[in-house]
C-alpha cells in the first residue's frame, strides 16, 4: 500500500499523524449513510449537521479522509461549475445574473466556515489569470471567451481584460500577450482543507468510519467488509471512484490529472515572477494547465493526465519522466529561469466527468438517493456548493440551491445520460486528446505556417465539440 504522505505534497506537508481512524465493525442504523469522506461527502455532513442536528449520520470511508481527489488537487477554489454557460443558457437575464451570484459566492462561503470552524488551510482569496502567454491565438480565444461571458451577464466586475502591462503587475511571464482575470477564485492547501473539515463534522458528533469500504449499496441498505448499514438516505460521494459503486459508473467516468512542485524558491525568484497575493494562472491552451505559488513559496503546476480503456482507475501515480517533464516544459515556457529547477513532488488523482461535461445534484426520493458529482477537475469550490445543494434535498428544502438548473429533484439515477460503451469512449478520448496535442504543438512552433495554425485549431475545435 502507498504510504499516505506520498499521496501528494500536500498530504506530506500536513504535522498531523496519517493513522486511519476505526473501522466499522458494527451495523448501523441511520438516517444519512455517506459514502466517502472527500469534499463532497464532508460538506454534505456539515450542512446537514448544522441545520438538523437530531439527525442520526455517519460517513464510512475506504481509505483515509483526502486520499481522493480532495488530496491530490492544484487548490483551486472556484465560483464556478463545470459547463455553467450551457447549463444557465435557458434562464432568462435575471436568474442567469442569481445562479452566477451564486456560483460566485462560493470561495466566500468556504471562507466563513473556515472561520467558523478554525480551519487553516492557507485560503488567499486573490482572483485567477487565464493568460495568453504562448501564443497569440491564446489571445484571440481569450478575447471570445471575454465576450461570451459579457453576453452571458457578467460584468467587469466578474472578468476584466488586463494588457500585457497589467498582466506583468501581476504575474511575469516570458512572452505575454495579455489575460482574463476574475477575483472569484481562491487557492488552498487542499488536504488541510478535507482534514480539517473531518475534523469539524467529527466534533458535531458525526461518525467517520476509515478503511470501510461499501462493497454493496442498494435502497436503504449499504454493505460494508464487516457490517451492515440500513438507512433512510443513502449518498454515494465517490466522483472518481464512481465504477467502485455500480451502476454510477455509467453516468461518471475517472480521468486523471497530473502535477509537480518545485522545490521552495527564493523571494528573488519571486521577485521575477510574482504571485503575490495567492492568484490561480493558467496558459490558455488545450492543455488544461493550472497553477499556484504555495504558501511555503513553491510552485505547484498540473496539466490534464488520461483516461484508461474501460474506465479503469489509475492507482499508482509514480509519474514518469515523460510526464513530469511535460509539465516542466509547460511551466518552463512561461518562466525560462525554472527550466532546470528542482521538482522535489509529483502526483495525480483521479477525478469525475460527467456525459457532456454536465455537473449534477440529484435527488431520488423513492429510492432515498441523493449525490453530486462530474466536477470535471474543478470540484474543490463545486463540492461546497453541492454539499449545501444536498443538505437542502434531503431536508425538503425549496430555495435558491434547489432551483438550479443543475440540480435533479425527485428524479432517478437514471435519468443521467450516460456514457456510450468501450471501445467507443477510448477511441473518442483519444482523438480528441491527439487534436488537442497537435494544436499545440503547431501553434506553440513559431515556424509554423498559418494555414497549419488554422487548420490545427479548426480540428481541435471540431473534435472538442464532440465532448458536449
């Protein structure tokens, strides 16, 4: 078995023991069985604990407590949601401009709680910037994403544009064209954050069960290695680990995503690249980069991993030369004096993506179901809001969280759309990512010819639209 510090750098930066806590060896009889003990099950048992506090909960994990997705991240906490402008696209101005409101207050939502509860997770709340900052169809695509959102409500207050010179306050990177900044993004030290927050529900008097794997789950029932559980509600939150519970793989599949850290770097570095204020980045490519300066002044940078034939999970995230230096490259070609720094960490984690890139909050009452999931990778701020999302579900709540356009009331798991079989899904992944890869590599070579450029981009596009 992994040693857990190793999980990632952030569980090796935590100074608590890495011990599991008991087993459950006794059945149960609840009103809420969570499965999972990540951020969307941790959130869920807050907000229910909060707001009903007679209710009888408890949370059995396989693992630990952060050896998910909720461990392994780059700590990006968003006011976002995976695809919101196809899911908000059917509501007239004035509910799109409140589901956005929503969507935005979510890293200042966290904060209270942290607050509340007195978690340290290394919250700094300074914006994102997606930069052009490769090449300059980075910068045209920017621009029409800008526009997008303006036609979509938003406002400078959301997204601005910043020119090269304002970009450079910022962030300097070695050829910039300019960025999209938005102030609603926060950055984390992601397993304190799911540490922290076990910590929080266990002193409400919710029980965590670790190396409690649910072997089976039915209406009312969950199986465990050494007990049974019989509850009302039953809330599978697995996201990557969805094939573990079937049939929830078919609505979910595991993808993986990859990252590194340097080694801590002097403030003169920093002086020459900046990141003061804990600000999020990314380059604007097909890449799926993203990136933070660490409070311990490391920089931390993911880029997309894979997927594996049949919706298998990765387990070993022992990264290979090809694949860190990847990322190397990646954040090489933004700051030329990290080229040949030292990585002393690197790591990946599966993550869950929903048919059609959608997010979903459901609710089967029949059954007695509730769950979140298909972040896409961009779950540290959605869990929270699918945590409340959830409290409210079960608690027969109508309001704001329940009248999304993501949220399922009182429909049935299947009513998810599903993913096509195999061999389908690992041919159609794979030329996507082989687009996406092409693109880059045409348009990041100066030499390339335009019309190279053109129709490199024009197939990516092509294919990314399969994906929705």
């Amino acid at each position: 078995m992994q040693p857990l510090r190793t999980i990632s750098l952030w569980m090796d930066q935590l100074d608590e023991p890495l011990c599991a806590r008991p087993a459950l060896r006794q059945d149960l009889d609840l009103d809420v069985c969570i499965i999972g003990a990540g951020y969307t099950g941790l959130w869920t048992a807050y907000y229910l604990r909060r707001q009903a506090p007679q209710l009888n909960i408890a949370v059995i994990e396989a693992n630990i407590a952060g050896f998910g997705a909720s461990g392994r991240n780059g700590g990006w906490l968003m006011g976002n949601l995976l695809g919101e402008d196809r899911l908000l696209a059917t509501l007239s101005p004035q509910q799109r401009r409140e589901s956005i409101d929503l969507l935005h207050g979510i890293p200042d939502e966290v904060h209270d709680v942290l607050l509340r509860e007195g978690i340290a997770c290394d919250y700094r709340k300074g914006g994102v910037l997606y930069c052009a900052a490769r090449y300059p169809e980075q910068e045209r695509s920017l621009r029409a994403w800008l526009d997008d959102l303006y036609r979509q409500g938003m406002n400078e207050d959301d997204y601005r544009w910043l020119r090269p010179e304002q970009l450079d306050a910022q962030l300097k990177v070695s050829n910039p064209y300019g960025a999209l900044y938005s102030p609603h993004v926060a950055t984390i030290q992601p397993a304190r954050l799911v540490r922290g927050l076990a910590r929080t529900v266990e002193a409400m008097g919710v029980p965590i069960y670790e190396n409690t794997p649910a072997i089976d789950w039915q209406t009312g029932e969950v199986r465990t290695p050494l007990a049974r559980i019989r509850s009302h509600w039953v809330v599978p939150a697995v996201e990557g680990y969805a094939a573990s519970l079937p049939p929830l793989g078919r609505h979910q599949l595991p993808v993986q995503s990859l990252l590194v850290a340097t080694e801590p770097l002097p403030e003169s570095i920093w002086e020459q690249i900046g990141l003061g204020q804990g600000q999020a980045f990314s380059e604007n490519s097909r890449q799926v980069t993203y990136g933070q300066r660490s409070a311990d002044n490391r920089l931390v940078f993911g880029a997309r991993g894979g997927y594996r034939f049949g919706g298998r999970l990765r387990e070993d995230f022992t990264l290979t030369t090809d694949e860190v230096e990847l990322r190397r490259y990646l954040f090489g070609e933004l700051f030329p004096q990290l080229k040949h720094v030292r990585i002393t960490h690197s790591w990946g984690g599966n993550l869950g993506m929903a048919r059609r890139f959608r997010p979903h909050m459901l609710c089967d009452r029949q059954r007695g179901i509730a769950l979140a999931g298909g972040y896409g990778g961009e779950g540290v701020g959605a869990t929270n809001l699918g945590g409340r999302t959830l409290a409210a579900l079960i608690l027969g709540q109508h309001n704001e969280l329940t009248a999304q356009p993501w949220v399922h009331d009182n429909r049935p798991l299947s009513s998810l759309a599903s993913w096509p079989p195999e061999p389908c899904r690992w041919l159609g992944y794979n030329a996507i990512i082989q687009s996406f890869v092409h693109e880059d590599r045409t348009l990041a070579n100066p030499a390339s010819a335009p019309w190279r450029r053109r129709l490199a981009s024009g197939l990516a596009d092509f294919m990314e639209g399969f994906m929705h």
